[in-house]
C-alpha cells in the first residue's frame, strides 16, 4: 500500500490522470503537504506532487465556467488531469499554493494573436 503524503486532506474527489497513453480513472487528494492521485485499478500507479514542486495550475475558463481539465507544472514537468469537480479540486489546490499560481490557460485565439504581435515586431511594423 502507498503512504499517502498528508497528514491532513482538505479534499477528495473523483478524477483522471492523462499521464502516458490513455485515462486512468482514481480519486484525488488535496492536502496540506502534497497533491495526490491515486489509480482506482492499480495501488501501484500513483501520483504524489509535494506543493514545493508546484510551479503553476492552469485551468481552461469559457464563458465565466472552469473546464474539468486543468494541468499541473512541476520544475520536473506538467502533468494533466480532469474532474467533474474541477472547481472544488481548484479552490483545494488555490488554498495551498496561493492565488498568485492558479492561472487561466491562454485560449486558443490568444495566442494567434501573441503569435502575430510577435511577427509584427519582428518585420518592425
């Protein structure tokens, strides 16, 4: 069995891990040392992210809703995940490492227009 990292969880929820090659389907543990995702299927397969670790979160927001997927950055790496309660599992995270952390993901026309901006500073319009 894992040795989860908290000695306190603020909160468990419902979730997926999109690390590797497909879904795997578990629970998440938001707690006072640690984000946790543990695989309903194998104990084995587990993710233990120590909030010292965490660089930033970032979450899709459309229309004044948050999306299920948000994404993890590490200084070892990003990792991505869904919750059909994302808001709650974001609030849990926001209340550990601070507001300044939680970030909302650049859409997809920002960053054609940042793109743009970029090459038209290039050619020195």
């Amino acid at each position: 069995m894992v040795q989860s990292l908290n000695t306190k969880v603020a909160l468990t929820a419902k979730g997926i891990s999109y690390l590797g090659i497909g879904a795997q389907y578990g629970k998440f543990l938001v707690g006072d040392r640690a984000f946790e995702f543990f695989n309903d299927n194998n104990v084995a397969d587990y993710i233990q992210i120590p909030w010292a670790n965490v660089t930033a979160v970032y979450a899709s927001v459309a229309r004044h809703r948050v999306s299920r997927r948000f994404r993890v950055d590490t200084d070892r790496g990003s990792f991505s995940f869904s919750s059909p309660e994302s808001g709650k599992v974001l609030k849990a995270i926001r209340d550990q490492i601070g507001h300044e952390k939680v970030l909302k993901q650049p859409t997809l026309i920002s960053r054609l227009k940042a793109l743009f901006k970029k090459q038209d500073k290039k050619k020195g319009v």
